[in-house]
C-alpha cells in the first residue's frame, strides 16, 4: 500500500467500511500543500477493492494537476464508493459516507462525479459542510463543457490554423452531462458532428437535434473527423485505439484518456495533437473551487475561459521542444507542486 502511495505520490489513503449501510468506501488525498484536496465522489461497480483504490489514487492525482495548471488554492483527492450488488439504501449508504467526509475535518471535499449526481451531495450535506455542487448550486457539468469548448477552439487553431470550428468535424463520444451541452456549443458554431453513446436512444434523439451522424459505439475511433472528443470514462486512448484515429486532435472531459504514459507518446508520433484531460477538463473543478467560497458567477465564467490559453501554451510548448503535450504539461504541473 506504501508503495502505491509513493508511486502516486499520494499523501494518504482513507478507507470506510459501514456494517449497517454496507458502505465500502475510500478517499484518496494526493495533495494539500495548496489547499483542502478537492475532488469528486465515484459509485460505480468495481471488479475487486484493487481496481477501486487504483482508480482513487490516479484521479486523486489528476486533480492536483487539475488545481495547480487552474491556479486554484486547492490539493487534489477523490473518493470511490464501491456500487453494491444487488438492494441497497441510498439514503443511509452516503449518509455514512457524508460522516467518513466530516471525520477528515475539512482536508477533503467532495463533489459529483461518475454515477452521483446533486441528489446523492444534499444527502452528504446533512453531515457536513465539505461537499459542492448539491442541488442549491450549478450543475459542475456545465463549466466543464464550456472549458472543453474553449479548449478544441484552442487546438484547431494550432493544428489547423483557424479562428473557428466551421466546417471542422469533431466526433464526441459520450452524450451524457458533459457531452450534451458541449454538442450544443459545437452545434451553434458551426461544426459537424459525429456522436455516439453506449445509450442507443439518446444517440438517435442527440444526432436527430443537431443533424449528426450516428456511429456505434466501438465505431467512433476510426471515424472521419479533425477532432475526437471523448467525454465519457478513461483510458480510451490505448494500443487498440490509436492505429484507429484517423483525427488530427484529441480533446475531451474524459479523466485518465491515456491508458498509459507511453500512449501521449504514441499519440505525438502519429501527429496526433492531445490536449491533456486534467488541463481542458478543469471547467468543473474551477466552478467547485470558487463557488464554495461564494466568488461571482462571472468570474468563475472567466476564469474558466483561461483553459483555453493554458492549453494554447502547452502547445507551443510541446512544438518547440519537439514533445508530447502530455509530457509538457506533467513537467509544468510538476514543476509547479513540487518546486516549493
């Protein structure tokens, strides 16, 4: 356990088991030399308790990479609650989650994220004040999307040159909370589109609303587009995908898109151009970070557009140094976490 600790450079590791609930839950906290680790609170089946720590401790980095690239006074951490199986009762399974959340006295704080939604943080709120994006708040999703946006304005302008996304197509994998709303901005700026989600009705209904074409899910990789966006789980971009990718750009919401390190790699060398998830994606973390301490709306709004300059200096970056934008970006995060 030490290992993977030191491996992520992680700080702790909070595991929670509640006989009466049957809640299995652990937190993960990456980083608070800049603030309490922020970062959502996943409910989803895992395989074995492994998978779950795994999945904690790589996202918890994530954000800390997320918070720093935003300049946000927030550490990093996240949360997994393992989805029992078979019944179970919501209320009480994240009412002792809400409890495991205020025994940490304010190091962590929770937020939405795969398989919770407001409904599941008001529960929590009744045991603490550490948690965001409850019904009395904005949807998160929102400002990701807006970030995600920003972010593929940014790399066609550097792949392809042009101010606008007219005429370019962009395929977005995953139409849920944040690939709805980013399909709309897609939409309304002139794009086409090219969708596809595990859900085969909403894939009708969304390609029917914008005029996009449907794929199937396991088609999209090998579609005829200058951008792929994917906005649903991890690690999709992998040894099986990349020989697929006919884009130019790869630029979504989803956390951990590289599979592994060597794929930013990978996808450098096929004149792929990735715009590293935990820097486009931050919209939501931005939101989280400055909404609880009660910042306007519409300095969270602009704050948010700033993804869009940080990703465009990644990029130079990476073209004068002749380097994955993965790696650019990690070495800036990095440099600064650790420099103190």
């Amino acid at each position: 356990m030490f290992q993977r600790l030191k491996a992520n450079k992680a700080h702790d590791l909070h595991f929670k088991y509640d006989p009466d609930s049957g809640l299995k839950a652990i937190i993960a906290i990456h980083d608070t030399r800049k603030g309490p680790a922020l970062g959502g609170c996943r409910f989803l089946h895992y395989n074995a308790a492994d998978d779950a720590i795994n999945d904690a401790l790589r996202l918890a980095r994530g954000m800390s990479y997320k918070a720093v690239m935003a300049n946000l006074p927030q550490g990093g951490g996240k949360s997994v609650i393992m989805k029992p199986n078979g019944h179970f009762n919501r209320q009480e399974l994240f009412t002792a989650f809400g409890r495991f959340v205020e025994e940490l006295n304010g190091r962590y704080i929770t937020a939405i994220d795969s398989g919770t939604s407001a409904v599941e943080m008001d529960i929590i709120n009744q045991q603490t004040s550490h948690v965001t994006s409850t019904s009395h708040e904005d949807n998160p999703s929102i400002y990701t999307s807006q970030g995600v946006f920003e972010g593929i304005k940014a790399a066609v302008k550097s792949t392809f040159k042009q101010s606008n996304l007219k005429g370019i197509t962009v395929a977005v994998q995953g139409l849920g909370n944040v690939g709805y709303p980013l399909i709309q901005s897609l939409h309304h700026a002139g794009a086409k589109l090219v969708v596809t989600d595990i859900n085969a009705d909403r894939l009708q209904q969304v390609a029917k609303e914008f005029n996009a074409t449907a794929v199937a899910p396991d088609e999209i990789y090998a579609a005829e587009c200058d951008v792929f966006s994917p906005c649903g789980l991890g690690a999709i971009v992998n040894h099986h995908t990349i020989p697929q990718f006919k884009c130019k750009v790869i630029a979504g919401s989803a956390n951990n898109q590289l599979a592994t390190e060597e794929d930013g790699l990978r996808l450098f060398e096929k004149g792929i151009l990735y715009a590293p998830d935990y820097v486009i994606n931050g919209g939501g973390l931005i939101y989280a970070s400055m909404n609880h301490i009660h910042q306007p709306a519409a300095d969270i709004a602009k704050k948010t557009s700033e993804i869009a300059a940080t990703l465009s200096e990644i990029f130079a970056e990476s073209s004068a140094q002749n380097r994955p934008s993965s790696e650019v970006a990690d070495h800036i995060a990095q440099q600064r976490l650790y420099r103190e």
